[in-house]
C-alpha cells in the first residue's frame, strides 16, 4: 500500500471471511491474473513501473464467482467499492458525477485470458444532465462535454439496459446526414445536445426507464453488466472457441477517465511493440485523433498509422516508444498497448501480451532468443503446434491469372477462398451445408463472432490492424483483410461494389490473402507453404532461398527434438506415406493398417478366401496373398530402414470388403431378370447377408478374425518374417513390430501369440535368419485397460487406440454421432471439444494411465504408445508426456505439430501462461 495519504483506503465495516474483493491499482502486479484479471493485474504492473496509469481500482474474480453462483454481490463488495471510490476521490480533488467538475470513471471488464471485445464496457460514468454542464465549462469545450455524455447513454444503453444498438447508430446516421456530414467529429454542440435527447427517448422508450441520472447508481449497474457478460452467448461462444475455461469469472476495473476526445491535441490508439502480423520489429500500431479508444476498435473511423504521430504530437511520441521499449523488456514478449492523449498528455490505458499470427509468433520466439530476453526453453512455451499447423496451410499461387480488385491492411495471414456473405446467420448457415464462405462486413462486432468461427476468412472495408476483425481474427488463426477502403460494402442489399464499378453479390466466389492485403475476384489456386517446403526437403534452412519464417521454424523445430522424450511415430500404410513422413522427423511407423493393402486390385482375392467354402480353397487364397503381402512390407521396410514398423493385423469385419449389399442386391436382381444370373455375384450376396451384423464396430473383427478363420494371422505373421528375412539379407536392418488388433483378454493374445511363434520360427529356420519381432496389442477397450496387467504377461508393447477407445467408453458410434447431435453438445458446453479430437482425460485418459501403470508394473520395459488420431492433437500429445508413453503416432502432416508439442511438454513450467 502507497504512503500517500490520497491513497489510503478505509477498510470496509464488513467483510466476507476475510476475503478482499476490491484491490487499488497500487496494491497488485502482473503475477495476479487470477484475480485481477489480465486488464487488472497489467494496470497495476505499469503503475508499479512508474508509467502514466490513470488512477483506479480492480474489483476481483472473486467477486464476480460469487455473483455468478448467488445472483447476488458479496455483502461487503459496496462497502469496499465505495471505500476505493473514496480514496480515488480524494487523489483527483473531485468527485463521481459532481455538478460543477465531474470526476468521471470507466467501467471495464477483464479477464484473466483476453476475450477482445467479447465482454462489456462504459465509458464516460458519471455524466448527466447536470454534470455534462459542469464537463463543458471545465474543459472549456461544450462540443467534447455532450459527445462525451451521448457516447455515455449509447453505450450504458446497449451495454447495461439492453437496448439495440442499432438504434442508436441509426440516430447517429440521421444526425449526420441531416447536418450533411460523414463523420461524427463534424457533428457541433448543438447537434449532439439534440442528440442526447433522441438517445434518451430511444433508452426511455427501449428500456422502459430513464437514462439514470445519479452517477453511483450508473456505476454499480455496470459492474453488474459486466459481471453478466461473463455468461454472455458472445462470451461463452469465444471461450468454447479458445478452450477457455468458463468458471474463471472476469474482474471489473473502475478507471478515472482520460479524454481523447478534447480535440485535435488529444486521441487515442493501440501500438504493438512488434508487428503481430509479422512479427518485424519497428512502430505498429493505429492512432486516431479527438477520439475515444473504443472508436480504433471499432473499426468506425479509419486510423492513420502510428508512425503518424511522431508528426502530430512529437513528444508523446517519443514518450510512446520509450514506453513501448520498457514494457517489452519488462515482460520479455511482444506486447500490445491501449494508450490516449489528453491535450498533450500521454496515458496508459492497458498492456498485455498480444496475439500475434503464427509466422509472427515463431519469428518473435526466435528474436527474443537471439536478443537474451528468453532462453530456447522459453522459447518453446511462446509457440504451439496449432500455430505450426497454420503455417503449413497453402498459400496462393503468385504466378497465376488473378483479378485483383482491391487491397486493404494484411491483418491475418493465409490464403481463405469463399463465397461472399453478409451476415453472421448467412455465414454459420451456408457453412454447415458445407460452403465454404467469406463474411464480408464494414466493420464487425463482438455479435459477429459466429459468423467469424464458420467463414474462412473476414475481409472489412473499414479499421486497422488492431480493429475487432483483425485482433479476433488473429487470435482464431483466421485470415482477415482489413481497411479496404476502396471496396464499398452494402450489407443491406448483400453486395459489395469494387473499383470499376463491378458488383460482387453475396454467393460469389472472391480470395482474400491475409499476408498481403489483396482481395481478388474467383477462386484463385493455391500451392503449397514454404513451411511444408522445408519438412519435405525442398527448401533447407540457411539456404539463400529461405525465407526468415522457415529459419524461425527450423530453429523451433530443432529447440524441441531436443528437448522432448516423446518419440514421434507415423501412420502410414504404404512405402510412399512412410518416405514423406520420414522426411517430416517421423522416428518409426506407429500404425500400419494391413487392410488397406487388401483394397482395390486385390479385392478379389479377399472375396476369394471369405467365399471359401473348403480348407483347401481357404488356404489357396491364403496362398495367392501371400506374396502381395510380402512385398508391401518390404518396400515398408526398406523406406523405414533402422527405424521400427508397428504392422497391424487385420482388424475391420470381413464384410468391409464385400460389394456394398444394396448394390449388389440390385445388380443379383438384374441379372436374374435377363436370366442370365452371375453365380459369382450370388454367392457374394449370400455372404454378405451371412456377415451382415447389426453392430460390426462390436462384432466379428480384430483378432476374433485370427482366432475364427485359420489362416488368416498366419499367413500376414509370414508375410511379415519372410519380408524381414529378406531385408536383412540386402544388409537392411529391418525392426518389425507385430500387432494385434481389438484384443479383451489376455488368453486370446496368448493364442495368435503361440501361433505366431511358430510361424516366425519355421521362416528363421527356412531361411536362416535370426528375427527379432516384437509382439504385442492394441489397447482398445475398456477391458483391455483394466486387466492390462495381466495382458502385459504375453505382450512386449502396448499401442492406445484411442479412436476405437473413445467410442467404446462413450457408447458412440464416431460415424454417426459428430454428424447428428456433436453440434449441439459443444453448444451447450457438454463437450469443450469433441473427445475424437481431444483426449477425454477424465474417462479414456483416465483408462489410458491406469493402463499404463498395470502394465509396467508387469513388464517393466513395456514399450508404450499411442495410434489414434489423438497421437497428433497438441492438447493430447501434452497428456501422454505426462503418463509416460514412449511415443506417439499419427499422419504424416502432424508429425511436425506432434514433435513441437512433445518438446513443448517436456519443458512445460508451472504456471507459464503465453495464450
């Protein structure tokens, strides 16, 4: 607590428990996020800095939890709230909406994680029709008094009263073009007096209640707005989107006001102290003369770049960017900044750690390394592998015929192609019948977030990189184009007029590139990133060629290899996918699924040996396999040469390889009508109907298949060793790894186990090659989990199928569920996201750990990993660090986001937080 008196704060007579609701700016720091929130705990680090933080108070997430779970505040909140009230009084030698020289406050919301624009504010608290004349002969400016007191009631009209807002822009238009002006700064006193009254009706009329005059009553309905909005669709909407976990609560900061809205001597704007686009260093940002902040982030009136200011307002300027160079060496990271000039007097309004694009991202990681803020292990918590995957997208194609029509501000990269709409509802409604669409808007809003998740990418004809399009954006990984002025958008009539006079109605196809700002007519072609260039080997790190993006992520790459334990498998079932993933850092193939080697020319023979109705003709089909089998895994073996291939054994019902039954059904039909019936395809009617199943996720596949149709694991088992043998003997080191699907108990293991023992024994005796094949099981089903102790006695390894163990554990048949009620479950918050895509720690993970202790416990070197679609997901990949499996796998174009996330895991610090 300050010595300074001014500052003191009376405790209040009652408390809750002993708990502190309410925090001076002075009293926190930027550690205290939990609490303060992110907006709060900055604002108390930049005063504890020193830096010019306009004076104010937190009121905690403790608070706001309360008022969540009751319906009501903590009893002793007023009391607290009004004690800091006091004290702020005292220090700025006036008082909350006082007649003659009104102490004025914002009331904003803040989060530990920032949510932009998703939550609410008011401005300008304190104002009414008695202080808004006190506002004016103090600041010796009526026109900044009455615009300062209609922003108030459009704002605590919206925000608090819920009235749409709408209105209030239309009333704001009419004005304008009454006076037959553009922008609102051109409006004078007397219209905006005018104004105010229009407002105050649309509030009376709306709400069903007066604008309220007595500032203190303003003041506590929009801590409580503010409170709501926490649980405000937008806002859960936003916190699904960024796995946010909806039970922090948001901190509410009541803030003296600062006014950039005193004419042309004052303003207010956003900087960055890097470009969050590129991540270049240099002076970013937006400023907007006689404005309030929330006009920049609006998008409302166009800024002009911050570099501009050095020319408007030299010194502030310079006092900006010695400002901007300490809060980033303070927190060591790209920060982005909220600040307003008061007639000449610079105020810092919000520092945080900024969004930033993937590329930026990665560059910025790699800077910060090279200037000694942030070691190699820092490094790796300032990216993650959703970032990386973004990086791997395709770009458009330079060198092909394109009709640009426009180009506005490069806000968020990438390369979105799409059909035009207008709206949010038209977006999210064109994108689940499977368009793909591009939300044009002139500027969006927080109500426009649904929209923003379903488009491709957002393109805006008005605001600047650090408008609400652009931050949102960016933090999505969105591509966004910003400020293209010269398109003329109307939302009205679903259409947008581009230079020439050519009209692009909604449902026309157009491509926005984020990188570059160009907006083009048609779908223009793409080709594949450098990024990807480089993993595959077409474009090396150090080389003339390579651009700085690559070298970041060479550096990232090679940051994690080294530091994480997890190795990083493919799945991969043919010599090809298993190069390309080589190429990509795969160490070894997790996953072969042998059923794919039983499709297209050799269906066939798969049709022979389910129609066998003899040993004799079951072991011919055997036999003719054989050898294609045998070739696959050399061609395996020799792409993945020193590194181990996981072979699974035939796992999906036999059915899966028969004609589809109405198909045939007909064409059996057909041909019985021109009497001349096939006895082929009758006979595969036949057994289709005899291996129809009601539930073949559940029924005769995996290794029921071994155990029921003799042969059948045998003859793969040889295929297998023979191919092995046949290596080695080309001096290859071959490292196969036999895998048995589906398996319950450890007695069925035992059985295709004892006989796979002696298929491998007869192929080294054949041909004299020693073998060393490990053999082990899928782990996936809940049973196998829980007796894996005892299934770890005839296993050497276990592989987590966590596609197949998700579905067994939830009783859902992945197929048909994402595509009928998945929706509506991460609608309602029942899933943060879908458990196929993320690891459901608390049920299959909880399994998966189980699992792996009782087999270790057994078998102490069994080898551990993980071949579902889980083995790439970053989110996952951190979960099977932490319970100690020895790899992961999953396609080939995730390896590198699985790599990076491995490395990421094991240098994970307690409470590192870089979102």
């Amino acid at each position: 607590m300050s010595e300074n008196k001014d500052l003191q704060v009376a405790e209040p007579a009652t408390s809750v428990e002993g708990v502190k609701f309410v925090y001076d700016f002075t009293e926190g720091n930027k550690d205290l996020k939990d609490l303060l929130g992110g907006k709060g705990a900055n604002l108390a680090e930049m005063t504890n800095l020193g830096l010019p933080v306009p004076p104010g108070f937190t009121i905690t997430t403790e608070a706001c939890k309360v008022y969540l779970d009751s319906g009501e505040e903590p009893a002793a909140l007023r009391d607290e709230v009004s004690a800091h009230l006091d004290a702020l009084e005292r220090r700025m030698g006036k008082k909350l909406g006082q007649a003659d020289d009104p102490l004025l406050v914002s009331v904003r919301s803040g989060a530990k994680f920032s949510m932009p624009g998703m939550m609410d504010t008011v401005l300008n608290i304190g104002l009414s029709d008695k202080s808004v004349q006190g506002l004016a002969v103090q600041s010796g400016d009526d026109r900044f008094a009455w615009d300062s007191y209609r922003r108030l009631i459009q704002m605590f009209g919206k925000t608090v009263l819920g009235v749409d807002g709408e209105l209030f822009e239309d009333a704001l238009e009419a004005a304008k073009t009454a006076k037959k002006v553009t922008v609102d700064t051109e409006l004078e006193a007397a219209d905006l007096k005018k104004l105010v009254t229009r407002f105050k009706r649309i509030v009376k009329t709306e709400a069903g209640r007066d604008f309220p005059q007595d500032p203190r009553e303003q003041m506590d309905l929009a801590v409580k707005a503010v409170f709501d909005s926490w649980n405000g669709d937008r806002a859960k909407l936003y916190r699904r989107q960024e796995r946010i976990p909806h039970d922090l609560g948001t901190a509410v900061n009541i803030c003296s006001m600062v006014f950039g809205n005193l004419g042309p001597d004052s303003g207010t704007g956003v900087a960055f102290t890097r470009d969050p686009a590129s991540g270049h260093q240099g002076v970013y940002g937006d400023y907007l003369q006689n404005a309030q902040g929330e006009d920049v982030v609006a998008g409302i009136r166009n800024t002009v770049p911050l570099a501009e200011l050095e020319k408007i307002d030299k010194k502030s300027y310079d006092q900006l960017l010695q400002i901007m160079e300490t809060l980033e060496n303070h927190y060591k990271d790209l920060c982005d900044i909220e600040f307003t000039i008061e007639r000449g007097q610079l105020w810092m309004l919000q520092t945080r750690v900024g969004k930033r694009t993937a590329g930026a991202a990665f560059r910025i990681a790699t800077q910060l390394v090279d200037q000694g803020l942030i070691d190699e292990t820092e490094a790796l918590q300032r990216v993650t592998g959703a970032q990386l995957a973004q990086l791997m997208f395709p770009r458009f194609d330079e060198d092909a015929k394109v009709e640009k029509v426009g180009r506005g501000i490069a806000a968020s990269p990438g390369a979105a192609v799409g059909k035009a709409v207008f709206d949010s509802y038209t977006a999210v409604k064109w994108s689940r019948s499977g368009e793909k669409v591009i939300l044009v808007r002139r500027e969006t809003n927080p109500d426009d977030l649904d929209g923003m998740i379903a488009a491709e990418g957002i393109l805006t004809s008005r605001g600047g990189k650090t408008s609400h399009a652009a931050v949102v954006a960016r933090g999505m990984g969105k591509t966004c184009v910003c400020g293209a002025e010269e398109l003329e958008v109307d939302t009205k009539r679903r259409r947008m007029t581009v230079p020439g006079g050519h009209v692009v109605e909604e449902g026309d196809v157009i491509s926005i590139d984020g990188s570059s700002g160009k907006v083009y007519l048609g779908e223009v072609p793409v080709v594949p990133s450098p990024v990807v260039e480089y993993f595959e080997g077409r474009m090396h790190a150090g080389a003339d060629d390579a651009d700085e993006l690559v070298e970041a992520v060479h550096r990232i790459m090679a940051f994690a290899d080294r530091k994480r334990r997890l190795r990083v498998r493919a799945n991969a079932d043919n010599a090809e996918d298993a190069l390309r993933a080589r190429r990509f850092g795969a160490q070894g193939i997790g996953l072969c699924r042998t059923e794919h080697m039983f499709l297209g020319d050799r269906r066939e023979q798969v049709e022979r040996l389910i129609l066998a109705d003899t040993e004799t003709e079951r072991e011919e089909s055997l036999k003719q396999l054989l050898p294609l089998q045998k070739k696959d895994f050399v061609e395996l073996f020799e792409a993945m040469d020193g590194l181990p291939v996981t072979i699974r054994l035939l796992d999906p019902p036999l059915h899966e390889f028969l004609p589809d039954i109405t198909e045939l059904s007909v064409r059996v039909a057909l041909a019985e009508a021109r009497k001349d019936s096939n006895e082929n395809d009758l006979r595969l009617l036949q057994a289709v109907h005899r291996l129809h199943e009601q539930n073949p996720m559940l029924g005769l596949r995996g290794v029921r298949l071994g155990l029921v149709i003799p042969g059948l694991f045998t003859m793969q088992v040889r295929a297998i060793a023979e191919a092995a043998a046949e290596r080695k003997n080309a001096k290859g080191d071959p490292r196969a790894e036999i895998m048995i699907p589906l398996v319950g108990t450890v007695q069925e293991l035992e059985i295709v186990r004892d006989e796979a023992d002696e298929v491998i024994a007869e192929v080294e005796a054949a041909t004299g090659v020693a073998l060393k094949l490990s053999i082990g099981t899928m782990i996936e089903l809940p049973r196998a989990a829980l007796t894996a102790a005892q299934i770890a006695e005839a296993a050497e390894f276990f592989s987590f199928g966590t596609n197949d163990l998700t579905q067994t554990v939830w009783g859902f048949s992945r197929d048909d569920v994402e595509a009928s009620f998945f929706t509506a479950y991460l609608e309602k918050g029942i899933f943060g996201v879908s458990p196929f895509e993320t690891i459901d720690k608390d049920g299959v993970g909880s399994l998966v750990a189980a699992a792996a202790k009782a087999g270790r416990e057994t078998r102490p070197d069994l080898k551990l990993g993980v071949c579902g679609e889980h083995g790439g997901d970053p989110e996952s990949v951190h979960f099977f660090h932490e319970v100690g499996l020895d790899y992961v796998s999953c396609s080939p174009f995730r390896i590198p986001v699985a790599r990076l996330e491995a490395g990421r895991a094991a240098t994970q610090s307690q409470g590192s937080d870089h979102r």
